[in-house]
C-alpha cells in the first residue's frame, strides 16, 4: 500500500486539520490515519517502514511531481552510479528528470551514462 503523500507531509495535514476543527493532534493524526487506511496513526507509524523504498524502482515510484532527491553519502559509495541509474530509469519512463554535479562535464556525463546502459 502506498501512502497518499510522505509521511511528514501527512503530519502537517494532521496540524492543519488541529487548528481548522479545533480538535488534538492525536485526534487529527488518527483521522488522516484512517483516510490512509489504517486504524491508527500509531499503526500507520509502526508500518512505515514497510513504505521505504528497497529498489530503484521503488524510489522512483516515491518520488511525486516537483520533488527533489538529494543523495549523500561518503566518498567511493556509489552515489553518482545511483543518481545515474535512477536518471536512466526514469528517462525510460519518459519523466521529467534533471542531474546536476559538480564532478562531470556534460561530456562525461554521456560516457558515463552510454556505459551503464
């Protein structure tokens, strides 16, 4: 099951609900709870984990019109290697998608992008 929207996204709903119908966090939390389909904002928590993503098919299928994705780690990780195979996945499922870095030329960019093709 998907979420609607991440979950802090689903938390600033539940404060703006509080304030509209003067109601308690908890009482707004378990509201947009049960429109997510859950019982309870405690259970929708306790699953949350089932909604990180495992695949880069999953990561893409998270991401919602106008996110950014910033992808950090320690050096030799693999991030540029990711960022390009996320960039190529999503160019074949004709979504709009920009790369940015300050590590390759346009040039480079290429090479690297015809070799994980």
């Amino acid at each position: 099951m998907k979420l609607s929207a991440p979950i802090h996204v689903l938390k600033r709903k539940a404060k703006e609900l509080k304030q509209s119908r003067q109601i308690t966090l908890i009482e707004a939390l378990d509201h947009i709870a049960r429109a997510e389909g859950f019982a309870s904002w405690s259970l929708l928590q306790s699953r949350k984990n089932a909604f990180t993503p495992r695949t880069k098919n999953d990561v893409l299928n998270d991401l919602f019109p106008g996110d950014l994705m910033l992808i950090g780690g320690r050096p030799g990780l693999g991030k540029t290697i990711l960022a390009l195979q996320l960039l190529l996945q999503a160019i074949k499922e004709d979504r709009l998608c920009f790369f940015f870095s300050f590590d390759y030329t346009e040039k480079e960019l290429v090479k690297k992008l015809s070799q994980l093709d």
